[in-house]
C-alpha cells in the first residue's frame, strides 16, 4: 500500500526504534521531497536498493543499530544527494568498496562503535567524493586501511579513526587530504608511522596519536604540519623524538605525559621544543626528565602551563623559576625534589633588570608531594617561605608548597616545610670527633659539635677547623662526667663561641679554657621572659649549671664581665662567703645576661639566693673592722696625744659613734653627720601616687621659703642598674627617707624594700631617718604589715590634709644652719629641738626594734610576689623628660 502517498511533501520522517525488520521496494516511493530519514535501532538486516527508490532528494540517512551483517554494493545508488550517512553500531564485517559509488555529494560518513571486527575497508571505499569533509570510523575494531581509502576526496576537513586495532598506516594513506586539519589516531596499537605519512597535511590543526605504541618519531615526520597547534602523543612509550618537533613553529598545545621522555638526547640547555615559541600548554606529566630547559623558560613567551608532574626532578635553581611569561603554571608535584637551591637569588633577581616597582607576576611553582630534605640544602627556600628575602623574589614567582613535607632528616620527617625555621636547618658533616656529631648552621655560619649524652669522661682534643661555610664553633657537652673543660690551645677551640657543659662534674674553671670567642653576647632575653637561649638566637654563651662548682676566680669573672657573655651557674654548689664577694657582684651587676639569676642559690641554704645578698652578708668581717676601730678609739680616750691623731683620722666615725652612743652630744651636730649626704630627703613612694608627689609634694618641699634637695627614682636612678643597688644607694646619700604611705604603697614591693632599707640603717646608726606621710585612707593599723605597724605605733607621723602639714613636714626634715657663728646657747636649742626629733618625748624607742626580716630587705620577697631580680627594669620617660622605674 502507498502509505505515504498523501504526504508527498514530507521532508523529515522519523522512523527511529520501531522494531522494523524489512523496507519492501517503493515503500518510500510518495516521498520525492523527504531530506531526513531515520531508521536507527530497527532489525533492518536486508536492505536493497529498491528500499530507497523514490528517494530523490534524500540528504540524510541513519541507519545506525539495526544488527546489519553487510550491504549490497548499489543500495545508496539512487541516492543522489545524500551527503550524510550513519552506519553506528551494527555487525558489519565487510563492506561493498562501490558502496558510495553514486553518492558524489556525500559529505559525512559515519561507521563508529562497530560491534564485530571489521579488520579492513574496501579500496577506494571512500575515494573520489570531492565533497566529503568529515569520515568518523572510530571503535569500529578497523585493523588496516588500504592506501587509497581517501584518494581522490580533496576536501576533507576531519578524519576520526581513535579506538580501533590499527598497527601501521599507509605512507600515502592521505595523498589527498589536503585540507585536513583534524586528524584523530589515538587509542590505536600504531608502534610506527611511515616517512612522509603526513607529508600532504600542510593545513593540519589538531593531530592525535595517543594510546599508540610508538617508541620514537623521525625527525622529518612532521616536518609538512607548518600549521599544527595541537600535538597529542600521550600514553605511547616514546623515549626519543628526535628533532622531529623541529618545524612546529605554530604549536600550541602539546601532550606527551606518560611516555618515557627524558629529553637526554636533545641539546643540553634546550628541549626538542625550541623552536615552539608559541606553545601555551606544555604537558610532560609521567616521563623520566630531570631539568627544565632554557627554552621553556625563555622563549616560551606564552607559556601558560607547564605539566611536570611524575618526572625524576631532584632539585631545583633558581634559574629554573626565571620565566618570560607572566601567566603560569609549573606543575612539578609528585616528583623526586630534595632540595630547592634558592641560593644568590637575590642577587640575581637585580642582574636580571627586575626591579620592585614591577606588578606582582602570575608564576605559580606546585611542588607538593615531594620527598624534601629540610637541611642545610633548603635554608634558603625556607627563609623565601618565612619571607625573610628580597620581596622581589616573590613578585617575581610564587612558589606554592601547599602540603608539602619533610621526609628527611628524622628530626624533621612528617612536618610541613612552612612549620621549619629557616635558622634550625643544619647539614652533618664528615669530620668529627670520635663519638659526637658535626653539623653545619647556615644561618649563623655555625660549626654544631654535638657530644651530649655520650659518656665522655674528657672532652675531645680537636675541634673541625672553621672554613668559608662555618666561622665559629658551638660546642654541646651535656650530659657527660667531665671534671674539666677543654683548653683553648687545643686544635679547633680557638674559634668556639658557644660552650654548653651542663649536667656534668665540673669542679673548677680556669682562664685557660674559655675560649676568646666568646666576646659579644646577640642573645637578647626581653623582659619578663623565660626564653630557653636553645631555642633562641644563640649568642656567644657558656653554660655552666647542673655541675659542682663553688666559687669563679676573678680572671674568669673580668673575662666574662668583659665579653658581656650570656652564662648559666644555676644549679651548683656555691659557697656564700668571703670567696665569693667578687662573684656576688659580678651577678648584680651583670644580671641581664645571667641565665636563671634566680636559682643561683647558695649551698646549704634553702632558697638563699645570690640576688638577695649583699657584700656584707656573705663577709661580715668588713663592717666589724669599723666598730672594733671605734671601740678601741673609746677606750684609748685617756692618751689626749693619740685621742687626737685618731679623731684627726676618723674624724667622722668617732662623731656618729658619739651621736648614737648619746655622749658629747654639745660636741656633734647632726649637720657634720649628714655633711657628705647628697640629698636631704629620699622620697619612696608608689608609682601610681606619682601625680601627688611630682605635683603637690616636690613643688612644695623644693620651691618652699627653705628648698630642700630631694632624690627622686624617675631623676636620679641610672637606668638598668640592679633595683636593690639603687634603692641602698639612694637611703644612704639622703639625710631622710620620706615615704608616702598610701594604700597603693602597701602594694608595692619594692616600696616596702625601701622602707626597710631605710629603717635598717636608722637601727644602725641610732638616729630616727624615717619620716612617715600618710596619703588617703591605709585603713585599721592592726592590718598593716607588722614592722609598719610597730613603727606607727612608736613614732609620730604626718598626714596630708592636716592644716599644720607643711610646718610639721619641715620640721621634720633635716634643719640646716644658716650661721656656724651663732652663740652657744642657740646653738643647744638646735641641738635639743633634733634630739627631740630623734627621741619623741613618750620615752619609746625612736625605732622599731629589729626583725628578722629588716635584717636583709629583700627577704620582703613573698612566694605570691617574688619578683625575678634578673629581669630587665622598664623604663619610661615623663613629661619632664626623666626617667622613672615601673
């Protein structure tokens, strides 16, 4: 029946999956006007030119997935126009080679996915079609092509034969193909391809021969693909190229990865892609190359990526990282990257024309996942990492570690390289002395000798000499039996900067065995720090603690005092006696560079420390002299000759003995007591009552109608000398010590050691010197501190607010004597009004009587308050420009 018959203008019929097994002849005989017929996935399996008559004006035909065996050789015959046919996914095994003899208009054919072996095409299966563009046959299991396939057909455009069984090509496979500009060959069993196989293909863009199983290409086989932009020999086992790259001049993108590349039969500083200068994206993923070649980096001007991945990269230069182009990528991740050697990178980023006025630049460096030796090799990479270096270096690249880790030394594997410090980084060396370890520092040009923990009984008898790579020496004896140190004049010693003999046996130290390089301390210990100098810059440093030492000789202490070198004597046996009145003021005055000041204790005495001592604590015998002298002077009274040749001498120490003894007292004035004091009042007040003192009280006392010379911590203290030091100084130059007494003074520490200090010396000499000023509200007296309270209790005090203050606070102050030629009578009044200054008229005691803790002020020092005396002292300036502690 004409089923068509009453739509003969049809143009499209979709007949597509309808289980349709036969077309009997005129079928289609109505359609004279159709254009589009398909018939994909029917049972199709005899088709014969008769199926189609009537078909005039057919253009396109899919017959794809219908499970055809073969085709008679004129079934297309009447077909005229048909310029695309689909053959997809059906059973052929062979095919007619005049199959197409009357399609001359035939533009595209497609035979993909052929799901039975199809080892061969006929001759001349598609010769002669001069408008054929377009030929896809891949996955169609194709084992060879005979050589005149395409003869003839001068207008193809792309040729798709990937996923077949192909071994070989033709030599003159497309003679023809002139125009061609894709051709795709990949995933093919090619192990070679013939000279000249490509010679006609001059306007070829895109090429394909992945998945092959080439293992090397002639030099002139591409030598005619002027105009190719896009290379791809991915997963072959190419080893060698050649120079057949040679003649790529346009080449754009290129893929080789996955082959077994080394390039190591190419020029030395260039790679088979020399002549490439326009390549974009360079993909070399899984070969056996180990260095980057001058022309990627330099005449690869638009180099956008760089795929290095999975090569046998072990180190990186910075010559490496010197791109022309300035969008990026290096890919070298999964490599075999030991050492990154940014070394003079600096210097040559200058010789190279860089400058910092240049905008940052797009060059990206991926190099995760490699084994990195975070040694002595990396310092300089780590410092570019810490930003340590000219930042040029990172406009000029951006090396990306992202996750990258250490896999070497043990020390370091497993740690990400951006948690590495650049000064840790070391490298062992070869020459050592039995049983330590050497390694070199980069960072400080250090020489590390490292004999800890390693049962010697005596130190080594040479040292490595120093080089252009190390210029002094650190020496570690931790932890050993050493009874001595190592002489200086042994081989080596003389350059070592650093000894650390800690944990060890040591019983004495000589001159002879410190080495002169240790002259310059660069340890810097910032304030209120427990800082381990192990950890920090490591300066020129003996470290003595955990011995048996008990005394230093004053050759070593003037050695050490003169280099100002950071120490450690904490933890030894020291002796607090007359041996040690040397080293006792050594340790104050160089507290800064004392290592654990604080646990320099003295043997035998629970937490007696160093810091709490003065000379006569520790040497009583000094101050005894003076009272023995005094004695003896008393009781030599009655030789008038000699009484007077003494007083002559001792003018001074016969009069204070006279004034506290209450003898003779018409024979002393206070005045020629106090004569050699530089201040007349030592004011000891809370640093947060400053602007009480500096506004109220300095201004009334020095500007008043008798002005009196005042000492003041913010003028008068020299900064960073030991606290203690000080606060004695400033109470014996001052006839007084005034101490403002306020609730921020019970607070204070130091205020309360001043205190102390000052009501010790009135003990000692008998003499009231201690005036009280009550500031604000110091609450019950029963909740003082205890030697506060008994002295309120037993002398009278001044208090601000109280009408009478300033005449009371004069009066207390020091009188001085306008006149010496007064009469005598005046003269005893003065005298009397002191005395009742010195001995208030309730007949109590003018001062408190001793305590154990006024014995030594600085027993003030409570476990909540201890204060670590070999800290730094903050300074500040004021508004009149002196310095005050805080």
């Amino acid at each position: 029946p004409k089923i068509f018959s009453y739509v003969p203008k049809l143009e499209t019929l979709e007949l597509g999956n309808n289980q349709i097994s036969d077309l009997w002849p005129g079928l289609f005989q109505d359609l004279s006007r159709l254009k589009m017929l398909n018939l994909w996935s029917n049972r199709l399996l005899n088709l014969t030119r008769g199926s189609f008559s009537g078909l005039s004006a057919l253009e396109s035909l899919d017959l794809s997935i219908n499970g055809m065996l073969k085709l008679q050789e004129d079934t297309f015959q009447d077909l005229g126009k048909l310029k695309l046919v689909s053959l997809n996914a059906n059973n052929f095994k062979e095919l007619p080679g005049t199959l197409f003899r009357g399609n001359p208009m035939l533009e595209s054919f497609h035979l993909h996915e052929n799901r039975q072996i199809l080892k061969t095409l006929p001759a001349g299966l598609l010769a002669n079609l001069t408008s054929l563009q377009g030929v896809y046959m891949h996955r169609s299991s194709i084992e060879s092509l005979p050589e005149d396939l395409f003869w003839g057909s001068t207008e193809l455009i792309n040729i798709t034969l990937y996923g077949n069984k192909l071994t070989k090509l033709p030599a003159r496979l497309f003679r023809d193909a002139t125009k061609l500009l894709e051709l795709d060959l990949s995933s093919n069993k090619i192990e070679d391809l013939p000279d000249g196989v490509f010679s006609s293909l001059y306007k070829l863009r895109v090429l394909r021969l992945g998945k092959n199983r080439l293992t090397t290409l002639n030099q002139y086989l591409f030598a005619s693909l002027v105009k190719l932009d896009t290379l791809d020999l991915e997963h072959n086992t190419l080893s060698t190229t050649a120079r057949a790259f040679e003649r790529l001049v346009n080449l754009q993108e290129a893929s080789l990865s996955n082959n077994k590349l080394s390039f190591s039969d190419s020029m030395a500083l260039f790679s088979p892609f020399r002549n490439c200068v326009k390549m974009r994206n360079l993909r070399l993923a899984n070969n056996s190359i180990q260095s980057i070649f001058s022309d990627w980096s330099l005449t690869m001007s638009e180099l956008k990526l760089l795929d290095l991945r999975y090569n046998n990269f072990s180190f990186l230069m910075v010559d490496d990282l010197r791109f022309t182009s300035e969008h990026i990528t290096l890919d070298l991740r999964h490599n075999n990257i030991r050492n990154i050697n940014l070394y003079g990178a600096d210097q040559l980023i200058r010789a190279w024309g860089y400058n910092s006025n240049e905008p940052a630049r797009d060059v990206k460096i991926l190099i995760e996942d490699n084994p990195m030796q975070c040694d002595c090799n990396a310092y300089f990479f780590a410092r570019y990492l810490e930003y340590k270096v000219d930042p040029m270096l990172h406009i000029m690249f951006n090396i990306v570690p992202d996750n990258l880790k250490c896999a070497s030394p043990p020390d370091f594997a497993g740690i990400p390289v951006t948690r590495i410090k650049s000064e840790k980084l070391s490298c062992e060396i070869n020459s050592c002395p039995e049983r330590c370890s050497c390694h070199m520092r980069p960072h400080d040009k250090a020489l590390l000798v490292d004999c800890t923990n390693r049962g010697l009984m005596e130190p080594p008898r040479w040292l490595p000499p120093t080089n252009k790579l190390f210029n002094h020496t650190e020496l570690w004896l931790v932890g050993n039996g050493l009874i001595n140190l190592p002489d200086v004049s042994w081989p080596g010693y003389a350059n070592v900067t650093l000894v650390d003999a800690s944990y060890n046996n040591l019983g004495s130290v000589n001159i002879s065995q410190l080495p002169p390089g240790l002259k310059v301390s660069i340890y810097n210990k910032t304030m209120n720090s427990d800082v381990n100098i192990e950890e920090g810059n490591r300066g020129k440093t003996l470290k003595l603690n955990h011995n048996n030492l008990t005394h230093l000789d004053t050759p070593v202490l003037e050695f050490l005092t003169n280099r100002t070198t950071n120490i450690s004597l904490h933890s030894n046996p020291w002796r607090c006696d007359c041996q040690n009145r040397d080293m006792l003021a050594f340790l104050q005055a160089q507290f800064k560079q004392i290592n654990q000041l604080g646990n320099v204790t003295c043997n035998g005495v629970e937490n007696h420390t160093f810091t709490e001592l003065k000379a006569d604590d520790i040497c009583p015998g000094h101050s005894g002299l003076i009272v023995a002298t005094s004695t003896t002077l008393a009781v030599a009274g009655i030789l008038l000759g000699t009484l007077a040749a003494l007083y002559y001498r001792y003018n001074r120490e016969v009069k204070v003995w006279l004034y506290a003894k209450n003898i003779f007292l018409w024979f002393v004035t206070e005045e020629e007591l106090d004569k050699d004091k530089l201040y007349d009042a030592f004011i000891s007040y809370s640093h947060k009552d400053e602007d009480f003192v500096v506004n109220e009280l300095v201004p009334g006392l020095e500007n008043g109608p008798a002005p009196f010379k005042l000492c003041l911590h913010f003028r008068d203290w020299v900064a960073g000398e030991f606290i203690p030091t000080q606060i004695a100084r400033s109470v014996d130059d001052s006839r007084r010590t005034l101490v403002v007494l306020s609730p921020n003074f019970l607070e204070s520490v130091w205020g309360r050691m001043e205190f102390r200090t000052a009501h010790k010396q009135a003990l000692s000499e008998g003499r009231a010197r201690v005036i009280l000023l009550v500031y604000g509200d110091v609450g019950p007296i029963d909740s003082l501190d205890p030697e506060l309270k008994a002295y309120l209790s037993m002398n009278t005090y001044v208090k601000w607010g109280d009408p009478w203050f300033w005449d009371k606070l004069r009066y207390a102050l020091p009188h001085r004597f306008k006149d010496h030629k007064i009469s005598g009578n005046t003269n005893k009044g003065v005298l009397n009004d002191k005395m009742e200054l010195v001995y208030p008229s309730n007949g109590l005691s003018a001062t408190t009587p001793p305590a154990e803790i006024i014995i030594n002020p600085m027993l003030i020092i409570g476990d909540k308050e201890k204060v670590k005396l070999n800290d730094h002292i903050n300074f500040k300036r004021d508004t009149n420009d002196y310095i005050k502690s805080v």
